[in-house]
C-alpha cells in the first residue's frame, strides 16, 4: 500500500473514532443529549467500547481468510486504544453521574451488582493490554509473550457481552447482534488456526 | 352507552389468558370486516365520504383537548417534564424496546372503538365504551412524580379520575381481593413486540385497597389532552407511588380476582420485580440501588436526585402497608 493511502485510511479512521465521542461532546455544550442524558452517554459509550473491541477481534481473521487485506494489522492497535478510550469514558460516566463519586456506593455496587462487577472487570482487564501497546512494549515483552498477553482481549470482550446481557431487562434482545458477531470470531480462531497447521504441513511434506 | 350490556361471552368462558388473546384476534377480525365492509361500499357508490362514515375511527387525534378541572390531590412544587419528552421516551414494549421506539411505532394504536371489560369476581361482567369512561366522572388535572425502575423520573399532568370511582361502577364481590389489568394486544399492530421474549399480553395488578386509593388514576389524558398513543391511549392506570412498569397503559380488560393475578415484570423475573414495587430508596433492585434517581430533561450535571420512598407519596400512602415487611414484599 501506499504511504499516501495509509494516511488517508488512518486520518479517517480516526475521524470515525472520535466521530461518537466528538457528538456527545457538541450534545453536551449544547444541552441536546436528549431526555435522559446520562443514559445517554452511558450507552454511547459503552456500545462503542464493545463494537471497536469486537472490530479490532475481526482483523486477524479477515487476514487470514482475505491474504489480499493483511495491512489491516496496521489499524488493530487504534481500533484496540479507540475501544479502551471508550471504555475508560464509559467507567468515568458510572464514577461521576450514576455513583456521584461515592465511593461507599461504588465499592457496594462492584460487591453486589454482577453487571457492575463484570463491566469493571472488563476495564480492568483492559488496562495492562493498553499500557503494553507501545512498540517499545512489544519489543521488551518479545512477540510470544505479547502476544499471550494480549490474548486477554478475547476475556475482556466475553466480561463485556456478559456486562451488556446483565445490565438490560431479563427479555430484552438488544445485546443479541454483538454478540452473535463475537460469537463467529471466536468459534473462527480455532477453525483457522487449524486450517493454518494443515497448509503448514502440506508446506512440510 | 354500553354499561349493563350482556358481553358477548359468558364470563365462564374468559378466564384464561389465551381466551384472551383469541378474544383480541376476534376484535380484529371484526375490525377489518367493518373496514373492508366500508372500503368495498364506496368503491361501489363512488363516494369517498361512504368510507369515512362507514370505517370504524382508529384513533382520536392526540391534540384533542379535554374538559378538566382542578384537583387538591395533585402533586405541587415540582418542574413539569416538557410534553416532548414525556411523549418521546418512555417504554411501551408493545412497541419496541427502545425509549423512543413508542413514539415512532405507536401511530396504528387503534384507539377507536375500544372498550374496556370488567368480568372476575363482580356482581355482573360489563363492558365500557371509551366514549362513556371519559363521561363518567369529571377528568382532573392531576400533576404525580413517576419513577421508573430502571432510576429515570418525571413529573407529569395526568388527566383522569380516581380509579376508586370506576372500580365502584364495577360493582366488585367482597370476595374480590386484587384487581388485574390487561393491556391491548395484537401482534400485527405490535410487530415489535417480538423485539423481547416478554409473554403477551401485558398484565399487572394491584391489591384491592391499593386500586381503591384516590392517588390511584384511572387516566385518559396528558397535558389537558387526550392521552398519546405512545403513552397508553386511550386509557391506562397511573399508580404514582409505584415504578412506572405498575401503571399498564391501554386498557381492555379489568379483572377482579380473589388471588394475586400473574403480572409480566414479576412473571419475567420475580427477584427484580415484586407484586408490590413500591418506590423505595431502601430495597435496591439487584442489579442496581434506588437511592438516586435521574429527572428527564435536566442537563446531565443536573439530573441526579434522591429517590423518596413512596415517591414522595408515604403521608398519603404509607398506611396501607403498616406493619409490612417492605423489603419481602418488595
């Protein structure tokens, strides 16, 4: 590809990134989040956290069943930074509009409410994969160990899923989409990586 | 008027839930044969006014306005949640599961001829027209608080009557311990009511003493109009000291019953929503607390408060759960 294409592709993808953040902030200013719009943020934020993960959980995949797309790879670590901003905005919103910044209510509501449980779970685990995205990070830690490490992002988008069905109403369906995408990529990763060991070995014979 | 009028079935005959839903697909029938009727006519005459005349009215357009008069039982000192958002979030299952699903999809309600039956325990089963509730009694303005269990509230000006008042009409057997409510159904109007896995139609209930409490609103308006269809036209119960999922909208059948009637949220999940579901800052839902709550319509540094227990309604209120264990019976 490119480098002209690259940056063109990486400046949109930012702008579409930052497209859901940058709404809620203009709403914000101009007093139109609508009805309800703590909710509002909440949601926001936390569909965008589960959506960019799940995107930056397909890339591989979409790789390695479309040899044409590999320079996907170059957008992964956005995609995953972008879902961890999300995350991180979505957690601040419970911190500051739902719990007031009471931190008594915060630490019952983690010890009682599963839903709050898992979702924090899901940010903590979060955490050590962005702190390690660094280039610097991936050298010192070396590709094997990285990549074990960062294997926890399929944990974290499972903690997250779960986090959604746990929050909405017992009936209602609105997490089914998402997780029905998470639900191929993971049942892909073993599929493919068998279908790698297979072509490896008929490379070896 | 069709008070007193012998219902098309006998009462032995309409007991059950899926005589119900039957019931509902007859109303259907009828109502497209009329229509059908109707369009057939004036294509044969020609004349477009045949169909107008002859088509059964879906709906009264909400914008109708509605004779009202004062109430000392409504609610004072609070801000009064625009109409647009009263009427553009709020969850009507029904009609799908998002807050502002109701507002787009409730248009095909049809709100017109609609009556409500009363069978159960009562001296004899009667059906009332819509046309003939909204005669019964004065219709007040009547500001409440509603508090929703999922931690949103509103302030909003009913219009409507004591539900006591029709429940006299009704003419109950002593016997008659609970009363049930049961929401208009059909899945062809209601398509999006396979958006979840709730079992239709929409039920909920209320102990005798409850129904009878003057709070308790039989409402037919909003504003000093006839009631949006999203908002449970043409006529619903409002219980402003219970969460909002209590208070079922459009109304077409009311039961008295000697047992406590199955409702749909405690159907679902009985550990989230009681029979009771009184508004409590002190019982948390098991996925969150009640303490705070979020006012509709305040910029978002501005929309946490405390949740009141009662709603803010325990002077008028409290006494008919003395001595209960409001955390068993939540």
């Amino acid at each position: 590809m490119k480098r002209s294409t690259l940056i063109l592709l990486k400046t949109l993808t930012w702008i579409a990134c930052l497209g859901p953040a940058g709404l809620l902030a203009y709403q914000a200013v101009t007093n139109t989040l609508g009805p309800d719009p703590t909710a509002n943020i909440e949601l926001t934020t936390g569909y965008n956290t589960l959506l960019l993960l799940i995107l930056s959980l397909a890339i591989s995949p979409v790789r390695k069943l479309m040899p044409r797309l590999t320079w996907l790879i170059k957008f992964r670590r956005l995609l995953g930074l972008f879902a961890f901003f999300y995350g991180t905005l979505h957690m601040l919103t419970y911190v500051a509009l739902y719990a007031n910044f009471d931190v008594h209510a915060m630490l019952a509501d983690i010890q009682k409410r599963r839903f709050i449980t898992m979702g924090v779970t899901a940010w903590l685990l979060l955490v050590p994969l962005a702190a390690t995205s660094t280039n610097w990070a991936i050298r010192k830690l070396g590709g094997k160990q990285w990549n074990r490490l960062h294997s926890l992002v399929y944990v974290a988008a499972v903690c997250g899923i779960v986090h959604y069905w746990w929050q909405v109403k017992p009936g209602v369906l609105s997490p089914l989409n998402l997780t029905l995408v998470l639900g191929v990529l993971l049942a892909l990763r073993p599929v493919l990586a068998w279908n790698q060991r297979r072509k490896m070995r008929a490379v070896a014979a | 008027m069709l008070i007193g009028k012998k219902p098309d079935i006998p009462s032995s005959a309409i007991t059950s839930r899926d005589e119900y839903v039957r019931y509902q697909g007859r109303r259907r029938f009828l109502r497209t044969a009329a229509k059908t009727a109707a369009v057939a006519g004036a294509a044969v005459l020609g004349v477009e006014r045949v169909a107008e005349i002859f088509a059964p009215r879906t709906g009264v357009l909400a914008d109708t306005k509605l004779q009202t008069v004062k109430s000392p039982l409504t609610t004072t000192g609070e801000e009064l949640t625009s109409f647009q958002d009263i009427t553009h979030y709020n969850n009507f299952y029904e009609f799908g599961v998002d807050k502002g699903d109701p507002a787009k999809n409730a248009g095909g309600l049809p709100t017109r001829p609609w009556t409500v039956r009363v069978d159960g325990k009562v001296k004899n089963p009667k059906t009332f027209d819509i046309d003939s509730l909204l005669k019964l009694r004065p219709l007040e303005d009547r500001v409440y608080r509603h508090r929703c269990v999922e931690r949103w509230s509103m302030v909003i000006p009913w219009v409507g009557y004591s539900l006591s008042e029709f429940i006299n009409l009704c003419e109950p057997l002593s016997s008659a311990k609970y009363v049930q409510f049961l929401s208009y159904y059909d899945k062809h109007v209601e398509k999006w009511s396979s958006e979840s896995t709730i079992f239709w139609p929409y039920s909920e209930g209320l102990r005798m003493d409850e129904a009878m409490h003057p709070l308790a609103l039989l409402t037919v308006g909003m504003y000093g109009q006839v009631l949006p269809n999203q908002d449970g036209a043409p006529v619903r119960i409002v219980v402003p000291w219970k969460y909002g999922y209590k208070s079922a909208k459009s109304i077409v059948a009311v039961r008295f019953l000697d047992k406590v009637p199955p409702t749909t949220w405690n159907q679902m999940a009985p550990d989230e929503y009681g029979f009771y579901s009184n508004v409590n800052p002190n019982v948390d839902h098991p996925r969150w607390s009640q303490k705070l709550e979020r006012r509709i319509g305040q910029p978002f540094y501005a929309q946490t408060r405390q949740t009141l227990l009662f709603n803010g309604y325990a002077d008028q209120v409290g006494s008919l759960y003395a001595g209960m264990d409001l955390k068993k019976n939540h």
